[in-house]
C-alpha cells in the first residue's frame, strides 16, 4: 500500500476530484497555499494498493495541466532604479507535484 499526496492548483482541483468519484478513487482533500505564487492550492490524500497506483497517476495526469501565467514582479521597497520597476513575466502553473510514499500500516476504525 501505498500514499499519495498530490498537490494541485485549486483550478485542476474540482475537475480531479470529480474524476476521482466517477473511478472510485477514494481522496482526501486538503486546501494548501503555494510558496512561490501564493496562490490556493488543492492537496489530495489517497491511499492505494500498489496495483492501482499507475492507475491513480493516470488519473491525475489528465486532469492537471500546466498552463502560462502572467505574474508582475513584488514591488521592492529598495528604491533603486532597476528595482523600481516592475513588469509582468510569464510562468507556468497547474500541472501536479506527486509523491508516492510508503505505508507501514493502516488501520480504518
């Protein structure tokens, strides 16, 4: 048995979720906040034999997708003349970060 944690950006979020029910993948949702965009996040738990691990991975794989996004630069409070200006840039968002873990034991009561 296995794990599964997959972080996901709150726009992929209701879509996996939705695909999770119509497969009968038993999740757990968890709302997260990212690091780098702070931007809302949705992190779902889902323990899974190891059989069906690929499986789940397929799931998610095609209902997060990455996307660009503009971002403009955090204003500095260094006044400087090169940080004084802000522009937007293009990033790339969405997708999924996953980690399979291993499970010791589990226990349902």
């Amino acid at each position: 048995m296995k794990l599964i944690v997959a972080i996901v950006q709150n726009q992929d979020g209701k879509r996996l979720q939705d695909a999770f029910v119509e497969q009968s993948v038993r999740a757990t949702k968890l709302s997260s906040t990212g690091g780098f965009l702070r931007a809302g996040n949705t992190t779902f738990l889902i323990g899974a034999k190891d059989r069906k691990i690929d499986d789940v991975l397929a799931i998610i794989q095609e209902n997060c997708s990455t996307r660009e996004q503009k971002m403009v630069n955090p204003t500095a409070y260094d006044f400087t003349i090169e940080t004084d200006l802000t522009f937007p840039i293009d990033v790339e968002v969405g997708g999924a970060t996953v980690f399979v873990l291993p499970v010791e034991a589990f226990h349902q009561f």
